[in-house]
C-alpha cells in the first residue's frame, strides 16, 4: 500500500494517543546504516512559526549516534498489530541485532530521513535544535528522582515537519 503525502493541517489525529500509548519509531540514518527506536515520548505542535515534532532520546540509546549525524529523522507510528515489532525496537539495542531482520518491517529510504513501509503515518523532521536536560532546571526534584535514578537525562531534539505521508 502506497504513501500519500499530506498537509500537517489535514491530520486529524489525537497525538496524545499515538505517541504515549500506540508508540513510534524514531528513525534515522542512511541506505548504508540506520536505526531506529521505540519512543512514547515526545510531542507535535508549532514553535517558531513552523509545525515542529520534540523528541527525546537517552545518552546510551544507539539511535542518539543517528540522529546526532544526520540532519533529518523519521517519526513513524503503526498499527497495533506491530505492537510486537515495537517491543523489539525498544528493547534492543541495533548495536547487537539487525531489528529489521529480526521484526520483519521494510525500511524505506527517503531522500532525508529513512521511514518504515508498515508505518500508517510518518512525519519527516529536520533537526532544528537540540539540548541536554540539566539537573539543575527541573522545578520538581521528585520527576529527577523518579524518571532519571541513573541521572542519564535526555536530549531534546526539536525538528521542523518537513513532509507528512499516510497510508493511502
């Protein structure tokens, strides 16, 4: 089934939904090498006068290593049947196993960003900004504790939706 590519104003989607309970992938990288990462994490709006994806990613994540080189990324969000997929994605390391291979799904290769055949939705993003989290700047020392035991605080990428496509 073929991709259509859309408006971001035609997306009539709860985010809130996909990304914290139906999971996406971050991917990124090239024909040569790419990886990607479950994420339920993260968010869509508009800063800056542009529509922006923000997404965080952990120091010792092997996708950070794509994303940190390349100047676009994918979000791509599925059906539930690839709760399974997702579950390997996220609980994998790519330096280790070729999650592709070991889940079945189809990279595709955008001219900025790898996405995923089986994705229902991708939003291609180019990286506009990115940040560590300070310990310093959390408001409410109990999210510290709770969300980071191990301090390993989150990068911050935020990126510009350059290209929507949805399953025809």
């Amino acid at each position: 089934m073929a991709f259509c590519e859309i408006s971001p104003e035609e997306l009539e989607l709860n985010f809130f939904t996909l990304i914290n309970k139906e999971w996406m992938l971050i991917t990124a990288g090239d024909r040569q090498k790419h990886n990607a990462m479950t994420a339920s994490w993260g968010g869509v709006g508009e800063l800056w006068g542009k529509y922006v994806s923000t997404i965080y990613i952990r120091p010792q994540r092997y996708t950070l290593e794509f994303v940190e080189r390349e100047d676009y990324y994918s979000l791509c969000f599925f059906e539930e049947k690839y709760r399974a997929a997702l579950n390997l994605f996220g609980s994998r390391s790519g330096r280790d196993t070729d999650k592709d291979k070991e889940t079945g799904l189809t990279p595709v290769f955008d001219e900025a960003a790898p996405y995923y055949e089986e994705a229902k939705l991708v939003l291609i993003c180019k990286k506009r900004y990115r940040q560590d989290m300070e310990e310093r700047c959390f408001l409410e020392p109990e999210d510290l504790g709770k969300w980071y035991p191990q301090r390993d605080l989150h990068r911050i990428f935020i990126g510009e939706i350059v290209k929507v496509l949805k399953k025809a």
